[in-house]
C-alpha cells in the first residue's frame, strides 16, 4: 500500500509532497514528490491526503463515544478503545481514576486482558495516592496514603501493562512509592498535587519524570512560589498538556512547549465518555458529572465537596486537541506531530516500535485533510478508519 500526501511529518522536517510505502504492517520506505509507480487509486492500493502524521498515542484517556474504561464491561472498554482509533489515536493507554482498592485491582485486571489483544497499550493509575487539596474530580472517599503493598496488588493485577502511576509526591511516603514504581519500571508522574516546587524537585532526583495534565489539580504557579508546576518545567521533565480550549489558555501551552523542550510536551485527551457524545449526565468512576458546551464538570455531591463544579476530564479527541495545537496555539505540525505520537512513544519505551513516519516502525499512520480532520486511520498498517 502505498499512502501519499501533500505533507509528511518526518522526525525534524516536513516532505512536500511526500510518499510512505506500507508493506507487512511496517513501514517499507518513505521518499519525497510522487511515489514510484500507479499512484494510489491509479491501479494501486493505496490512500491520498492532504497531511500524514504518525499515528496519535493516548497516554491519558478514561473513555469515549459514550463508553468507559473506568466502568462498565470489557465490550463498553473495546467500544471506547475503537472510538479513539477512528480518530487517529493508534495506541492508548487506558486511564482509572481513583476508587476503592479492590475495584481498582478488578478494572486494571480487565484492561490487562484488553492489553493482551492490543486493543489497548497499557494501564495508568491516575490515583488513588492523591492530594485531597488537589482531587478535582477524584473521588476523595478513596484517597489513600501512598503504601507500597497496595501498589503491589494493583501492579500484579495489571500483569504487566501498567505503564504509569500518578502520585502526589507531598505525601507521607510518596518517595518509597516513587522508587518502587520506576524500579518496577513504571512511569512515575506527579500530578492532583499540594507540593512546594522543592518537594517536587526532591520528588524529581526520586524518579518523577513526567507531569499529569500539567496545571490542571496543581497548586498554582506563582512568582515567589512556583510550586510543582515550575520545578517540573525547571526539571525538564515529560508535560502532559489537554489542548482543548478549556483546562489550558493557548499562550499557556506555547509556553510550556517552550519551557518544557523539544521532545518533553505531550499531548493528551484526558477524554471521559462523553467524548464524542451530546450534552448531558454521564459518570467519571463513581461521580456525576454533567457536560455543557462540551465542557466536562462535576455535580456537587457527597464525598465530593471540595470541587463542586471542576473539570473532570475531556470531550476531546485527539485528532481535535491536534487540531487546535496547529490552528490555535500556533505549533508547528512536525512539532505537534512529536508531542502527539513521538514523545509518548518514546516516554512509553514504545521508541522502536511506533510514534514517527520512519522505515522501520509499525504502519500507524493518521490521514488529514486541509482542515486537519481525520479522513484515514492505518493501525499497524490495517485500515482502521476510512
């Protein structure tokens, strides 16, 4: 198969026009102007566009098209998986919010099952060791402690596809935590935080290398206390950003690119299931949530008094948050095509299998158009959507 485009998104550059040759799932060859040969739709299988990413990887995502990772079965989990692919995102890592030690252990033991059919690519755990200053929309009810024996149980039952743990490093034992997980070769991200920014530098020489939706359940940063958000751009660590137009101002986002630096900013949905769904009443784990506008907010409810209101997650897609990114924010396409798919890879130690337009790697390659919508989705070099 061959797929050519007006753009290609190399690693460093752009071709104009450019071409990708897919045979066996991998990518074959890649070459500038025209392809060699019919082009597609000229005696040759193949798919013609306007831009050529790499395919999109989620690595903080709770559900979509009305279906969930955080409840539900394992058919309402492909549902939600199947609904991100159409729109570009090739490889997810299935996020749980916080909720109670065994429901934890039973959702991560599913997801590992889906794991093992790749229709996801992991697990992150996004709690339960958590501030309850920070929870936004965690369920406070189930905040723990940070306790190397739960994380334990909650590591076994994701047998190995767990791929990120998000810890409030201000809390007692939070380093113990910290080392266990990247020992364990487990992500360990700073995120739904309290923390002084020299906490969180200390949580950096502890194994912190990546930032939960930077900004959003973090102290704020201020110029005399910078709190986490500085000291994790200060340390160049991996920044998750939700480009949305609702967690993150867009001047923001220019300037955690710039401060993060090349190959540290990652993009992210942190869609829920309602992504891809009307207005309404939907659920986040155990709260209510209702979007209006498109906008994600908890109910006020019992056990949940400190953020009545708060964004709990995404509508977004990532094909949308990209969009933006381009259009809005301003990034340059081979540098939204990095913080969509290469940094995650390589943040995910997926580096050399997937995340770049290179010979080599597996064939998960997104089609745009001019207005930078999905027309085409190839998986593993299978078409995924078209």
């Amino acid at each position: 198969m061959i797929v050519a485009a007006e753009h290609v998104a190399m690693p460093g550059g752009v071709l104009s026009p450019g071409w990708i040759k897919v045979a066996g799932g991998v990518i074959e060859a890649i070459g500038t102007a025209e392809p060699p040969g019919p082009a597609p739709g000229a005696g040759r299988p193949g798919i013609r566009g306007h831009w050529a990413l790499p395919g999109f990887i989620d690595m903080h995502v709770h559900g979509g098209g009305g279906a969930s990772f955080t409840e539900g079965d394992e058919q309402g989990a492909s549902r939600a998986a199947a609904f991100h692919r159409r729109h570009g995102t090739t490889r997810i890592i299935a996020s749980l919010v916080t909720a109670p030690v065994g429901v934890l252990e039973r959702r991560a033991s599913l997801l590992a099952d889906l794991a093992d059919d790749h229709v996801i690519d992991g697990i992150h755990l996004e709690g339960p060791f958590l501030s309850a200053a920070r929870c936004g929309a965690q369920d406070s009810r189930y905040l723990l402690p940070p306790d190397i024996d739960v994380f334990e149980r909650l590591l076994a039952a994701a047998r190995g596809w767990l791929r990120m743990i998000t810890i409030a490093p201000e809390l007692p034992g939070a380093t113990g935590l910290i080392r266990a997980a990247t020992s364990a070769g487990v992500i360990a991200a700073a995120g739904h935080t309290d923390a002084s920014a020299e906490v969180t530098s200390a949580a950096v020489d502890a194994g912190i290398t990546h930032a939960t939706h930077l900004f959003n359940g973090m102290r704020p940063l201020g110029h005399r206390e910078p709190g986490p958000a500085g000291a994790l751009l200060d340390r160049q660590v991996s920044c998750e950003v939700i480009a949305d137009g609702a967690h993150l101002h867009d001047a923001t986002i220019r300037l955690v690119a710039r401060a993060a630096g090349p190959g540290n900013l990652v993009l992210v949905t942190d869609a829920m299931t309602a992504a891809g769904m009307a207005d309404g009443s939907y659920q986040l784990g155990e709260l209510a949530v209702t979007v209006s506008g498109g906008v994600a907010r908890l109910d006020g409810a019992p056990g949940q008094p400190e953020e009545p209101g708060a964004i709990a997650g995404s509508t977004a897609t990532m094909d949308a948050v990209v969009r933006r990114a381009i259009s809005s924010v301003g990034l340059g396409a081979a540098e939204v095509a990095q913080a969509a798919a290469t940094t995650p890879a390589r943040r995910l130690g997926l580096g050399e299998v997937t995340g770049a337009l290179r010979p080599g790697l597996a064939a998960d390659i997104v089609i745009l158009d001019k207005a930078l919508r999905v027309t085409a989705v190839l998986a593993r070099g299978q078409l995924a959507h078209s």
